[in-house]
C-alpha cells in the first residue's frame, strides 16, 4: 500500500513511479494530494470490506480553454515531428 511505503520513508514520486505513474505524467501537486490523503488511512484500510467505505464523489471536469486545446495540438505537431525524426534515423542506422 502506497500510505505504508510512504510511512517507511519511500518517497512519494518513487512509489508512483513504480507504479507506472511517472509524475511528468500526472504531476508533483497531485502526487503530494494524494499521499496527504491516504497517509493517515490505517494500514488494514485496503482490505476492509467495501461495504464500510464510503463511495467516491463524482469527478467534475472542469472545461477545456481553447488554450488548452492549442497546447495540446502544438504538443501532438511536436511529438509527431520527433517520432519522425527517429524513424529517419533508425532507417540511417
């Protein structure tokens, strides 16, 4: 459990890391939420029954900017022009 690595000294973006969840990918703010959060769950909390938890509340999406939507078209012109680059020169190799 992420909250008893944490409790034993593993820091927060290693435990997220190894999980699969690089924190460029989601960031440090959130990482640091979510530690906060779980921290001071009991140790024995992930096998309690799910009928004692309590159930999440709906995530609300707040709406995108045309900001956002620039950034995410330059970042997909971009990333379509690097993985060209490499298969140009994967084909040199």
């Amino acid at each position: 459990m992420a909250a008893r690595r944490y409790r034993e000294g593993e820091s927060p973006a290693r435990i997220f890391r190894e999980a699969g969840l690089d924190s460029a990918m989601i960031g440090y703010k959130r990482i640091e939420r979510c530690i906060a959060r779980w921290r001071d769950l009991p140790d024995g909390d992930a096998a309690a029954p799910s009928a004692t938890r309590v159930p999440a509340a709906p995530v609300r999406r707040r709406a995108r900017s045309s900001g956002d939507r620039a950034t995410v078209r330059a970042l997909s012109y971009r990333v379509a022009e690097l993985e060209g680059r490499i298969a140009e020169l994967e084909t040199r190799l």
